[in-house]
C-alpha cells in the first residue's frame, strides 16, 4: 500500500481541527448563554422538572425558625421539608410552582420568591428556504415544551469563513433572514435556544440551489373567451419577491377545474398566459398557478390564491334555451300547440363540426393520393410491358438486313 503524502496528512489534519474548531465554538457560545441574567423581574426563581428544587429564605437569622407559606397559604406541596431555613421541594412537578414567602416566629416576612418550573431547551427543528436568489430564510420551532422564557441566537458562517447574524424579524416570531447572499456558496446556521436553565443548538449546512422556492405567482386573472364556449384565458404576474434579471426566469404549472368536480386538470407552461381549450361551457372553473425555477432547480411554490370565471354558452344551445322560455312565456296566456317542431334542436359543438369537416377532408386528400399513385404505377407497367414487346421485332430487321448484304471476297 503507498503511504499518504506529507501534504495530504496535513491537509487531512487541517480540515478535522476545522470541523472540530467550528463545533468548539458553538459549544463555547451555547455555554455562555446559560447564565440566567435578565430573565424576568427581580424575585423570580427558575426550577427544573422533575429535580429537587431548594428555596432559601433571604434575611433569616441562622439558626432562626422560619415559617414558609405558598401563596399566602401554610400548605405547601407534599413532600416538601424545611432544612436549615431553605424550603426543599423533592422531584419538582408543574402543580408545585407558585409564589412562595418565608416568614419569621411572629409571623413577619422576611422573603418572598416566585417559582416557575420548566425543561432544559431542546434541540430546536430548523428548515431554511430561499424566495429569491439574493435573500433566504430559516425558521425554527421547538422541540420541546420547556414552559419557561425562550430565547434564540441566530448566525451563519459561508463557505469562505465569514461569520455573521442571521437577523429576526420582530414581527415574524421564529425566523430569521441572510441577506446579500451568495448564490453559488453554501452556508452553516447555528441556530441556538436558550431559556434560564441552558441551552441546546442545531447546526445546519444548506445551498441555495437546494432551498430555493419563489413565492406564489400574483395578479391571476381568468377571462371567457368570446364566441369560444370551451376556452378560457388566464394571465399572471412574477412574484413582486423574484429578481426581475432576465437571467432569472420562472416556468409555471397551471391547474383548473370545474367547480362541481373534484380531480384537477394540469398543464405547464413558461408563459405568462395561457388558454384552457378543454373547458366546460357554461360551468364555472377554478384556477391556480405556481411558479418554480426555470433550470428546476429548488421546489415549486405554493398555489396563488383561487381565480375563478365561467365560459361562455353554446350559442346555439342559447337560442334553444331561448325559445323554450319565449314559448313557455307564451303559454301562461294561450293553450300550447299539440304539433311537434318539424325544426330540429342543433345541440352540436360547432368546433366539434369543423373538427368533422377537417378530417373528412384529410381523409379524402388521402384516398385522392392513393388513387393517383396507382394509376401512375399502373400506366408505368404497361409503358415497360409494352416497349418489352417492341424488341424482338427490331432485331429481326437488322438480322435480315444483316443477311442482304454482299460478301466481300478475301484475296490470298
């Protein structure tokens, strides 16, 4: 076996104390958060579940009876005890978290403390998306119900080593955005929780390629089109989020339906507009369009928001309607006619009809061709048939002619 080269092994070292250094540090800044300053007002005492919680009465005398009340009551949890002035409360549940104040013999307070009780945080669920190519976004939620004040610390690091914050968003509880990011890099998040027992943190590596996913498409319109009972026209906007770069394109996927069915009909297009041609006329449909990269990469989007509208009638089975109504009108004032309408009611779709017309007319073209192909063979045959018959006659006149000729004596 060839032994690794001197640089590979250094190489190789070098890149194992990088890892080890990046998760050295997340640790050291996890480590730091754990120090429960500025939790909650001045008073409050912060438990774990589950474990034996201590409260000590500040400004009693040692050695001093000392009398503990919970909630201004004297009874306090069961199993708690009283130890050299400090209340214990063995295996801590949620029933016992209250205000808790210590008195002296007469009866007067020497300190008074609020506990609540909770979980160490856990390792928070992190996925990470991109709307553009210029900006994406983490979001987070817990793991566990800690019932105590949480906060997050929210950085990345790049590919080149460049270490900053992700910013939250005060209004959006539980996100936090990258801005001016590179498209072509990949990114590390650390994305740490930590309430007034510790901390926990997740560390997640993401590419934009991988994570992109534009927002929904805006501006859907759905419109009848005139004269044309099975076609509707639909038009859409880019997103207001994407990159108006022409180097940034979208293809769409549309789906529609009509609103009495329940199975979608889908068609994709890159267009920004498109007309259904299979529509029902007369029946109202439902329309949506989502958006995803032009080179698929990432994920769709979600569907846009519904858009509706209803083809136009047949309009012979307009006039048909119409007629009705004009003789059912007629009769509420004069007996109805027994004679049955010689007319007959037209209910055919009038592309339909020239679908019919257009392929008996390809139909007939071809049988034309077919026909002039074979007589064409046919003549071709007999033209060689014929000329095949010609000669054996040409070669007995030059044989004959052959023959009359005078012969020419040869001289020694």
């Amino acid at each position: 076996m060839t032994p690794a080269s001197p640089g590979a092994e250094m190489h190789s070292h070098i890149r194992g104390l990088g890892r080890v250094m990046v998760f050295l540090a997340a640790a050291l800044a996890s480590a730091s958060l754990t120090i429960p300053e500025g939790w909650g007002e001045e008073g409050v005492q912060y438990g774990q579940l589950g474990t034996d919680v201590t409260l000590s009465c500040i400004g009693a005398r040692t050695g001093s009876l000392v009398q503990w009340r919970r909630d201004g009551a004297m009874a306090l949890p069961e199993g708690s005890a009283i130890h050299q002035g400090a209340l214990v409360l063995p295996h801590a549940s949620l029933a016992a978290a209250g205000t808790y104040s210590c008195h002296d013999e007469d009866g007067s307070l020497l300190h008074a403390v609020s506990l609540q009780l909770g979980h160490l945080p856990g390792v928070p669920f992190v996925s990470c998306r991109a709307s553009d190519y210029e900006n994406f976004s983490c979001s987070w939620t817990s793991s566990l119900e800690t019932f105590l004040p949480t906060r997050y610390i929210t950085t990345y690091r790049n590919k080149s080593g460049h270490v900053g914050p992700c910013l939250q968003d005060p209004a959006r509880t539980g996100t936090c955005t990258v801005h001016r990011s590179e498209f072509w890099s990949s990114y590390r998040l650390n994305i740490t929780e930590v309430n007034p027992l510790g901390s926990s943190f997740r560390l997640l590596d993401v590419t934009m390629q991988a994570i992109i996913k534009p927002d929904p498409p805006e501006g859907l319109v759905v419109e009848p089109v005139p004269l044309a009972p099975r076609r509707l026209h639909v038009s859409w906007k880019y997103p207001a989020s994407w990159p108006k770069e022409p180097h940034f394109q979208l293809r769409f996927r549309l789906q529609y339906r009509p609103v009495i069915h329940r199975s979608w009909s889908v068609v994709e297009t890159v267009n920004l507009s498109e007309v259904i041609t299979d529509a029902f006329a007369g029946l109202e449909h439902v329309v949506q369009v989502s958006a995803k990269d032009f080179l698929d990469a990432g994920n769709w989007s979600e569907w846009s928001a519904e858009a509706r509208a209803t083809p136009v009638r047949d309009p012979a089975t307009m006039v048909s309607e119409e007629t009705t109504t004009d003789v059912s009108l007629g009769s509420l004032a004069e007996e109805p006619s027994q004679a049955p309408n010689p007319e007959p009611i037209n209910r055919s779709d009038p592309l339909e009809n020239t679908a019919i017309l257009v392929s008996l007319g390809i139909f007939a073209f071809f049988v034309l061709a077919a026909v002039l192909v074979i007589a064409i063979l046919i003549w071709l045959r007999v033209r060689k048939h014929s000329k095949d018959e010609t000669k054996p006659h040409n070669f007995l006149v030059a044989a004959t002619h052959l023959k009359a000729l005078p012969r020419t004596q040869i001289l020694p």
